[in-house]
C-alpha cells in the first residue's frame, strides 16, 4: 500500500479564495430505497455541475491556468476557472489562488461571490423540474455555500529527479472555514467570510458566533436570506459586526 507522504520543504504559500458547495439532503435522498434513485444519482451530480460550468468561463487555456495565478474576470466577465476543483461526494471545493503578497482586486471578490449566487438561484429553480422529469421523490432542494479567504498551503510529493513538483492539493484555514460557513446555518445557506469584504447591494455585515471547530468571524449574509432562519436561531449563531 503506497504511503501518504509529502513534501514540507516544497510547500507554497497563497493567498486563495476558497468555495465549499454541498447539496442539502444529498443524503436522505440517496438513500431511499426506490431502484429509480441509484440511476438517478450520476445524472443529478452531472447536472448540478453542467449548471455551474456554464457559469465559469470556458475561454482560458488549461495550461495557462496552471501557470499563473489568476485575479481578474475572463474577457467574457465570467469568473475563471478555478485552479483546483476537488469533488466532496455531494458538493464541491474550489480554489482561486494568488501570490502570496497579492491581494484579490475587489471586483474579482465580488464576481466570485456573485457567480456563486446566480448557481445557487439558477439550481433552486431547476431541481424541482428535474424531479417531475426523473419521477423520484426528495431530490435535493437547494445548495448551501460557503465562501472563505486567507492564505493556503500547497501538498507537494516528494520527488526524486527534481526539486519541483505539481501541487497535489492545498491546506489553510480558510479551507476550513469555507466548509464551516457552508454548514453554521443551514436555513440560511450562503455565508460570506466578511475578509473577502464584498460589496454587494442586499448584503448585511454581522459576526458568525461559535463557528464549529474554530472561532467567532466576520461575515457578510444576504438579507433577504435572513427571513428563512427562525429569530431564536439566528440569534444564537450571529452577533452585530465587530467594531
């Protein structure tokens, strides 16, 4: 059995934009014990991310991106391609990176927060038809999102001809701490890291208190979300803004 072994002294250091997607009710949905659920599963994840494609650009060369470090919107004003893409069984992560003494430009944050919203509505609308047109039961509703910054880490192997490999995969708080806003409030189901600071028309600024695992942290939620979440509930998961 091959070992998990890496590299400390090739590790990287930058600064990234984190997403963490995940399906709600992925779960109960698989596993139901209806036969026409299992056929379903491969055309239901397909689908999920066909809608998310067609919002990212697909006009940068592959090789390009591996290359370089990626701040601005593609000429179509999509937002690139992320530089990894790593699927988590009922959702997604992905991660735009710069250098780390680069920061994001405020438009890029802004687009990936933007993108991430359209996904989340344009999904809402077709996850119902798709379930009339697969007649299963519980198809999954909507999709919670989760979106961090901060500085990551790359995994490198180690490598016995040259001093320089491909990144296998990154690790950093902000990888975290996507997952986490993904899951504080369900209800809810878009959480900001309130460091990407995006300026957005309907987004409010607050504290996310006793985050799972980690600490309390600024977020940026959009309002009208807020009216899904019960008063006692949201009370107890967010605090006003720091000052």
């Amino acid at each position: 059995m091959p070992k998990l072994e890496f590299s400390a002294r090739k590790a990287t250091t930058h600064k990234a934009i984190v997403v963490s997607l995940d399906l709600a009710g992925f779960s109960t949905f698989c596993n139901q014990p209806e036969p026409a659920v299992a056929t379903t599963v491969p055309d239901l994840i397909k689908r999920v991310f066909d809608t998310l494609n067609e919002l990212l650009s697909q006009t940068l060369d592959e090789g390009k991106v591996r290359n370089t470090f990626i701040s601005k919107p593609a000429d179509d004003g999509k937002l690139p391609l992320p530089l990894l893409n790593k699927f988590t069984g009922d959702g997604a992560l992905m991660i735009w990176l710069r250098e780390s003494d680069e920061p994001f430009a405020q438009p890029f944050c802004d687009l990936v927060v933007n993108t991430m919203r359209g996904f989340q509505q344009k999904l809402a609308a077709q996850l119902p038809e798709w379930e009339k047109e697969w007649r299963v039961r519980k198809v999954p509703r909507k999709v919670r999102v989760g979106i961090a910054t901060g500085i990551v880490y790359a995994l490198r192997p180690p490598h016995a001809f040259t001093g320089w490999t491909d990144p296998i995969d990154y690790v950093g708080y902000c990888i975290n701490l996507a997952v986490r806003l993904q899951s504080h409030c369900p209800d809810l189901g878009f959480i900001v890291h309130g460091n990407l600071h995006p300026e957005i028309h309907g987004m409010e600024r607050l504290t996310a208190l006793k985050l799972k695992g980690t600490q309390d942290e600024p977020v940026a939620l959009f309002t009208e979300d807020v009216q899904r979440v019960q008063s006692s509930e949201f009370k107890r998961k967010f605090g006003p803004p720091e000052q």
